[in-house]
C-alpha cells in the first residue's frame, strides 16, 4: 500500500508557481501531469478544486486572505471558459493588483463576448454577462484574458459600492488608465451613472486607500475638497501632506498602521513625525491625523473632525503656499485649474451608492 502524500510533490509546486497558483488540466496535461494525478492530490487534501478542472494548493488557499481567494477563484474561472470570456469588474481588479477595501465578493465575474459560443455559463464558480466589448479594452494577463484596469474598476463602480471602486480607480488614474473611455465605452449599461460617477471623481494625485477615504469623507459630507499630496514650505517644497486645504491652512495626514507595526525603527519613525508636525504648525497648518478606524468604519466622526478645524480656520485671503506633486518630478507651481474651492462641493452621491 503507498505512503500517504503528506506535502505537494515539487513538480507540482513548481508547475502551480508557473501558472500564478492556479493550474487546469490543460496546462498541467502539457507538463507531463496527467489530471489523474491531480485527482488523487485533490482526494489527499494537498489540492482545491476551484472550478471544473482547475486546482490550487489547499495549503494557499487555506492561508489566503479572502481578497487573495477571490483572485484564484477568478482566475479559475477565466481557466474554465477557456478563453472564452474576459475577468472584469473586481476579478479584473484583483488580477491587476489594484488595491481593494471592504469584504471580497462571493464569485468571479467575466464577460463573455456575444457569439463566442462557448458553453461556460454563470454557476456557483462564477457570474458571465454575454455583451459586445471593445476588442482593445481585453487584455492578455498571465495566461487568462483580463479587461483594461479602467474597465476593470469602473465595472466594480457600476455594479457594487463605490467606495471601494473609488480607491482602486484613484490607483487605475495614478497608473494612467483613461476612466473616462472606458465609462463612454458602456453607453447604455444599467447603472452607468455610478460609474460615470467614480471616474468624475477620481483622483490620480491620490496615493493610497486611507487617503482616498479621507477624501470621500469630504465628498460624502459636503466639504471642501482638499488638494491630494501637496507639496507646503516657507520658501520652497519642504513637505509633502497627504491632503491640504491652502485656503483654511488644514492639512491632513493619513496614518496606516504599516508605518509603525513591528518595525524596529518604529521609534525614529515616531520621532521623525514629531519634527515634521512641528515644522507644519510653524508653517501655520493645522493638522488632523486619522487612521483606518474613522476613515472606513466611521467617516461621519471623520468628517466632523475636519468640519471642526475647517471651522476653526476659516478661509484666509492669503492662501497657504503649496506646490502640485507631479510623479516622477516633483513640486511644481500649481496652475488655476489645480486650486480647490474654498467652499463645499455641493457633490451628490449616487443613489445606492453603499450597496
């Protein structure tokens, strides 16, 4: 009687790190693996099922967190059409690496183009939409057929929550990806009007989720927006804050977790926030300092912060001297077109726009 598996044999490891943790029997038939032999490692609990023919190591899967399951579920499912059908919406964002808040969705979505004539149909693996897509929003990513990352979250706005559509279109505008085509691109979708929303308000200066939130505070609130990533000094670019309002002299700063949590130069770093904060005040900024705490499970105490100070500092004749962050060179002056509004937006957020 043969010895139990107990770990992956390395030739299957390796031939599941080639295919980016997922491998169907296709692949694997081409590495000399027959889909016996997966059947037997899934039977030993070594591999995962994730949809008809396509395994993943259970041990991954098992340690993953859900965002990281979702993204091999997905995948599995482009795997299963067979090039058939293009990831989109959150399974696009995900295989982009776009950044994502909030619960994972259940199941992969793709779009399968009309008259493709594949049999793949939605299942508990997945959600497929039969429509006519333009040729050039699909993409060829690590072997599957992905849409374009402006597709991709601006699918995720149309037909989920904007707020996290919103961090990952700020990260798809920062990269350069035109959300603007992709919304003219889906004339006539139900619910378009939300994605049209998301990328009216996407902000490429914009550099991480918290900051992204910190600023749909603003928006959700009726605020005044703040500018993203300004440079401030005496003279000339000394820092850069994560948001500034010139004309109250308010600045924001975003505080992740990350910047502390077990590193062992936490104390220097601390220390080093504490001289920047002072040259700030001598600046004549006012600072507020929030976390994830407030900025996604209670932006209404969030906003009530920044309503404080921006009252407290009321709008000056002579702004606070900034500088626009320009990636890849700099400060530079800000032209009109860059100045925030001193007053609320006045921005509606579409309806449903939690759900």
């Amino acid at each position: 009687m043969p010895a139990r598996l107990l770990t992956l044999p390395a030739d299957v490891v390796e031939l599941l790190d080639r295919c980016f943790g997922v491998v169907d029997v296709a692949a694997a038939a081409r590495a000399g693996v027959d889909e016996s032999r997966l059947r037997r490692l899934a039977a030993a609990g070594l591999l995962v099922r994730l949809a008809p023919g396509c395994f993943a190591a259970a041990a991954a899967v098992s340690a993953a967190s859900p965002w990281a399951r979702f993204r091999l579920g997905s995948r599995a499912f482009a795997l299963y059409s067979r090039g058939a059908a293009a990831l989109t919406g959150w399974s696009a964002v995900v295989t982009w690496q776009l950044p994502t808040v909030g619960p994972a969705p259940a199941r992969a979505t793709a779009i399968r183009p009309s008259g493709a004539g594949h049999k793949v149909r939605s299942s508990r693996y997945g959600s497929l939409a039969v429509a006519t897509v333009p040729a050039e929003l699909v993409r060829r990513v690590q072997c599957i057929d992905v849409m374009s990352p402006a597709w991709a979250v601006i699918d995720a706005a149309r037909t989920g929550p904007i707020v996290p559509a919103l961090v990952a279109a700020d990260a798809a505008a920062a990269a350069g990806h035109d959300l603007r085509d992709a919304v003219g691109a889906m004339a006539g979708w139900p619910r378009v009007a939300r994605a049209r929303w998301v990328a009216e308000y996407a902000d490429p200066r914009a550099e991480s989720p918290l900051e992204t939130l910190g600023r749909f505070a603003c928006l959700q609130f009726d605020l005044p927006l703040p500018v993203s990533n300004a440079w401030v000094g005496a003279e000339e670019p000394e820092y850069r804050v994560d948001g500034l309002w010139p004309f109250h002299g308010v600045a924001f700063e975003a505080d992740g977790a990350l910047k502390y949590d077990n590193r062992p130069d936490a104390a220097r770093i601390v220390a080093r926030q504490g001289e920047r904060e002072w040259r700030l005040r001598r600046l004549g900024l006012e600072v507020v300092r929030f976390g994830w705490d407030l900025a996604w499970r209670n932006r209404a105490e969030l906003a009530a912060r920044f309503a404080a100070v921006l009252c407290d500092n009321a709008p000056r004749r002579r702004p606070v001297r900034w500088w626009k962050h320009v990636p890849g060179i700099g400060a530079v002056e800000p032209v009109p077109a860059d100045w925030p509004s001193p007053g609320r937006t006045g921005v509606v957020l579409p309806a449903g726009w939690d759900r």
